[in-house]
C-alpha cells in the first residue's frame, strides 16, 4: 500500500514532535512525506500536482500540530483548493472513493485537557469532526487518528516512541477493518 503523508507544519524546524515523525516517515519506501509548506512558501499550491499525488495513493494522511482546534491555514488552503467539484466530490467527484484517510495530530496540551469538563471542554474526537465530515463527503475512510498530546512536557523517548508507533498506526492494515 502506498501512503502519502501531507504535512502541515508551519514551522517545522521548531518542531520537536513532527520533525522526528517525518525522519521515521522517510525510512519507509512506501511512505511519500509531502511538506507543504516547504512546498509551497508562497502559499501558491499546484492544485494538479497536488492532485495527482493523491491519486498515486492509497492512503492519505494529514499530519499536523492542532492550531486554534483546527489544522494550520496552509492545509485548509489545500483542502479548499485540491477537494475540488467533480474532481473530490459531486456526482462526478469520485478520485478519493476508496481511499482511506488518517490524521496525525499532535497537541501542546495533555491528553486530560481533551475531554469533556477537560480545559477544551471537547474530545479530539469531537474537535475532529469538521475532519471527518469532510472525509464523508469525499468518499474516504476515515480510519482512527494518530494523535500525541503533550508536546510541550515530552521527553526526547516519548517522541522516538510515538514516531515508531505512528509509522505502525499508518501502515498497519488489519487493525482497522
């Protein structure tokens, strides 16, 4: 299986957590690691190179730190321009029927903060759901999310371990049938 791995991390150098993710992720000849914003630092996406990327693929994953409980604006972006009508969905819009999707998050909060009467008062789950519902409408599979909470307190073994588990997470073809 072929996995594209959409990374959305505006300053991925000052990144602890998804900078080491994407170091395991390249390890991995079945695994495309695509950073948008070195990408695209203008922010001028190529909506059919994008596409085309995701059509060479079987599974997608969107990995990025949880902003403002949302994604960062470079995959927003990226979502409003690639997901396009006919192309993503509509009656014609079927390039991503099929294709599973996944989200790798990562928090600068602890997990205990995520749940209901919780500092965010939410889950992930539930903060999620914009993700899902997108998921939905494009036709994929939305399969369980990848999600390290704590960035701000994690020790240097933590990360190593959560990016061992993460590859696993993606490639793992069983777990989620």
């Amino acid at each position: 299986m072929k996995v594209l791995v959409i990374v959305a991390h505006p300053n991925i150098e000052g990144s602890t957590v998804n900078r080491t993710w994407i170091k395991e992720l390249k390890k991995h000849s079945e695994i495309t690691v695509h950073e948008l914003y070195k990408q695209y630092p203008d922010e001028k996406i190529d909506v059919e190179r994008e596409q085309r990327l995701c059509e060479e693929h079987e599974r997608i994953v969107w990995q990025f730190p949880f902003y403002w409980y949302s994604s960062p604006p470079l995959l927003k972006k990226w979502q409003d321009e690639v997901l396009t009508h006919g192309w993503a969905y509509g009656s014609n819009g079927n390039k991503f029927h099929h294709k599973d999707l996944i989200l790798a998050v990562s928090t600068g909060s602890a997990k205990e903060r995520y749940r209901a009467g919780g500092r965010n008062q939410y889950s992930m789950s539930e903060l999620l759901k914009p993700f899902q519902a997108t998921s939905n409408l494009i036709g994929t599979k939305f399969l369980p999310s990848f999600v390290f909470n704590g960035t701000y307190a994690a020790i240097e073994e933590e990360i190593q371990e959560s990016a061992r588990a993460y590859v696993n997470h993606i490639l793992a073809t069983d777990i989620f049938e």
